[in-house]
C-alpha cells in the first residue's frame, strides 16, 4: 500500500492541573524556576478514578467515535507505555472490551514498554503491519498513554499525563517517510522503575538529561546521512531548514528549546567555514559533540542563533506541553496535536514534520512525516486538521487544583494504587465527558470502569 500513515488522531488529557507558578511557590523553590527555567505552566495529573486502562479506553472510543470508524475495520492495535499496572495482563487485552460488541476478536499486537520510547514502538509496529504480508486491508490503532508521576522534589514539576491513539493506514494525510528512519538504543540508567509497587521512577535527571542529548546528536546525525543517501539529486546536508516543524519529546519545555539549538549546532558543524549564517560562531568550530553537553556558554550561543527557527518551526507545537506536561510516551504525540490545532491544513499541506522520540534507559529515533498536499474541504487532512479545533477550549474548560489538593491527591495514588479490594474516591462530575473511569478493584483485582 502506499502513502502509509496517520489517518486520523485522538488526544486525551485530564481534565485538571495544577499551576507551576503556585507549585514553585508551594514547594519553596525560587519563583520562576518551573515556569521559566523549566518552561512549564500547568501539570495535568489524574485522581484515583483514572488509571493507565482508563486513559487508553478514553483515546480508543473517543477516536473511534469521532471519525466514525467501525470496530471490525480494525486489525492491529498496539500499545505503548510504562504505567505499569499488571505484569502479566496488556492494556491492549482491556482495550479488546471496545471490541465485544462488533464480534471482531482478530485483532493483532499486544503492549510494548521502555519508558517513554513505546508509543513510537507501536506507530513503527503499525506501520510494519500495513507494510507487510500479513496486512489484510484494515486499519491498525497505535495507542500510547502514562501518568506521569514522580516523589516529592525536583523532578514532580516534570510530570504530567494523557493518551493518544492514532489511526494507521494507506493513503494517510500524514505519510511516514519511507527509509528515513535514524534509531539509537544504548544501555543507560538514566530514568527506570525497579521498584514494582511503586508508581515512581528512580531518576539520574542531570544523566537522563545529557542521554536524551546524546541520543538527539547521534539520531540527527544519522537521519541527516539517510536523507543524503535518499533523496535523489541532493548536494548539500540536511538543515533545519529541510524540516519545516520539528517535534521532540518533551520531558520539559526548555530542554525542547536547548534541543532544536542543538540540531541547529550539528548543522554549523557541516556546515563551510565561511558561511554567513553562522557568522560570530566560530569559536565553537572545533569543538567535538560529545564534549558539549554541560557547555553553557554554547548552549546560550545557539539556543540565541536558532531562537528564530525554533519559534517558526518547534514553539507551537509546545501547547500542550506546557500545559498539561510530560505525558511520557504520547508527549511527541502531543505536539503533533498542537501542531495541528495551531496551522490550518493549508498551511501544513506539502511540508515535512520532523519526530524526535527518545525512552530511558535508552531508546530513541528520529523520523518524518510528509503532510499530504490535499487541503481541500472535507479531505482527510482538514478532517484530521478539523478534529483538533476544540485543543484550547479544552485546555481552558479544565479545573485548577491548588498544589496542596494535588500533593494530597499523589499521596491518595501513592497509598492506594494497588490496593484489592479498593473503591476510588475521586469525583467523577470533574471528568470530561466521555471518560472512562475506575469504580471498583475487587479482591482478586479486577478492575471495572464506566464512561462519563
Ligand atoms: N528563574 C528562572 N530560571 C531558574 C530559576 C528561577 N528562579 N531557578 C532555576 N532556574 C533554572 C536553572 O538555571 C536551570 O536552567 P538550565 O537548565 O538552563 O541550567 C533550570 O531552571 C532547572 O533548574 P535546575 O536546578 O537544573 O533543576 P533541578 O536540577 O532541580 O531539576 C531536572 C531539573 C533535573 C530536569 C528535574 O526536574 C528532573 O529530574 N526531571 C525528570 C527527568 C527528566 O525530565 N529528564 C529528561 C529526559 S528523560 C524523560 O523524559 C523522563
């Protein structure tokens, strides 16, 4: 099949948050060090009503409702995420009760998890599906959701949560460029989760911080070389100025920021010696990559130099991060959302979107999209374009928490989350409607929800 891709998309975030500037001042660090130095604004976090079934349940109806697509069309549905909650049993088995009604039980694929790496697995494994032998002419769902929580300290403002499930097929508004796909997976103890009753990670922020670096410069570098290869009559490297949006995976805003200056300091780096564009940088001509990652002075260097591009090409694509935070594996997802709630599909038509995916521990890559050229109305790109419109207003129909309530409802999960038998308590009149929601774990813990 060709022109394999993104048909259609749903985003899901809670419907409340608490605010950075009030968190800042809650925890006692220095005004402005979550809001500016973090780039954050709120941080959507869920109650004991949701969980990581009841995230993924959410994106799958809403998606499939919205677009109007039947159950039995569908014949693969992957899942990515770390919100581990059962060792055994995949979300993807849960996800199957949406299935009952229609009789379709042949549907593929199961959970796949390195930190916040697994929904881009299950977009490539999608992706294989319609490419191959063994596709029957359906669609595949790549589903990716996490709640994103981390202990007290300097990492909680970092959190966030949500999901997204992405309808994959032919002929798709967004095609997946074929053969430009740059991987780098690396042994790292960056940010993991040993401890099984916990919802928390142990985190090495400064390591997981220069890895996702690391990790950004060898995947750059790779998709640069595969483009050179690729694409026919090409003289010069790759720039940023090939990629007309690029999206990241956004652990928080301003390390996006630090990372576009980073893409755009490989470039210098390929760059001739004389070339004007990068004029009064020259002092950080010789400097090797590896060497660079705790250079302050660089980073403010180029992070000065690209502040244009990356306002054209990365800023917008940032509304949801920061707003809603690090949803894990469907943060790279929620740019794209954001991209598609801020340009018009005749803005988007033709170009090309750049993904940077990056998991601990390590998994990442980086690929592209190339927006189809159709924008007319009532094609599949204004209705993808068009199912993004009510982003800010959902954003804004949110309830604010105060970060007592928010700190007493982390200490609620922390207590709870693996109880059996357990009742939440969390208000279910605060959900958006069309949420799924837990009502009762029993004693061998299985768990039931309902829909708002
Ligand atoms: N006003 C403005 N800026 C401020 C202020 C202030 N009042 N106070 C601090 N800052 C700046 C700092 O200068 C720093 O900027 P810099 O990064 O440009 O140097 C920034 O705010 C953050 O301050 P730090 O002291 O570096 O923050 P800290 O070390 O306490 O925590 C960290 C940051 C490490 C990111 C932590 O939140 C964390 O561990 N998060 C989870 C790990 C993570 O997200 N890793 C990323 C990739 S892996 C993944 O996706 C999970």
């Amino acid at each position: 099949p060709d022109d394999v891709g993104i048909v259609a998309m749903e985003m899901y975030f809670p419907a409340q948050y608490v605010d950075q500037s009030q968190l800042e001042e809650y925890d006692g660090v220095s005004s402005g060090k979550y809001t500016i130095g973090l780039g954050q604004q709120k941080m959507g976090f869920c109650s004991d009503r949701e969980d990581i079934n009841s995230l993924c349940l959410t994106a799958v109806q809403n998606l499939m409702e919205r677009n109007n697509v039947s159950y039995e069309n569908i014949g693969r549905l992957e899942v990515g995420t770390e919100t581990i909650i059962d060792k055994s049993k995949s979300v993807k088995t849960v996800l199957m009760q949406l299935f009952a009604e229609s009789g379709n039980t042949n549907v593929e694929g199961i959970d796949t998890t390195n930190a916040c790496f697994g929904g881009t697995q299950a977009l490539f494994n999608s992706l294989a599906w319609v490419e191959s032998s063994a596709w029957d002419g359906r669609y595949a769902l790549a589903v990716a959701g996490d709640i994103a929580v981390y202990a007290t300290g300097n990492a909680r403002p970092t959190g966030g949560a949500g999901a997204v499930a992405m309808l994959i097929g032919p002929n798709a508004p967004l095609v997946i460029e074929r053969g430009l796909r740059a991987t780098h997976m690396q042994h790292a103890y960056d940010f993991y989760k040993p401890d099984m009753v916990s919802e928390y990670p142990v985190v090495d922020g400064k390591l997981s911080i220069q890895c996702y670096l690391g990790a950004l410069d060898r995947c750059y570098r790779l998709y640069k070389h595969k483009v050179h290869t690729v694409e026919e009559g090409r003289t010069s490297p790759l720039t940023l100025e090939d990629i007309d949006y690029c999206l990241f995976h956004t652990p928080y805003c301003k390390l996006v920021q630090k990372s576009f200056a980073r893409l755009y300091f490989n470039d210098f780096l390929d760059a001739a010696k004389d070339d004007p564009k990068y004029t009064g940088l020259e002092a950080f001509r010789d400097l090797k990559l590896e060497d660079t990652f705790s250079n302050k002075d660089l980073e403010k260097a180029f992070v000065n130099a690209s502040k244009d591009l990356f306002n054209s090409k990365t800023k917008l694509a940032l509304l949801l991060a920061t707003q809603v935070g690090n949803m894990y594996t469907p943060s790279l997802y929620s740019g794209l959302a954001s991209l598609l709630y801020s340009k018009s599909a005749a803005d988007l038509a033709g170009r090309r979107v750049g993904f940077f995916s990056y998991g601990s521990g390590l998994a990442s890559a980086m690929f592209s999209v190339r927006v189809s050229q159709d924008a007319t109305p009532g094609s599949q790109l204004e209705r993808l374009v068009g199912s993004f419109s009510d982003l800010q207003a959902r954003l804004d129909s949110r309830k604010c928490f105060s970060p007592a309530d928010f700190a007493e409802m982390m200490k609620l999960r922390e207590d709870t989350h693996h109880l059996a038998k357990y009742t939440p308590v969390g208000s279910v009149e605060d959900l958006f409607p069309g949420t799924w929601y837990l009502t009762h774990v029993d004693e061998m813990h299985r768990r039931q929800y309902s829909r708002t």
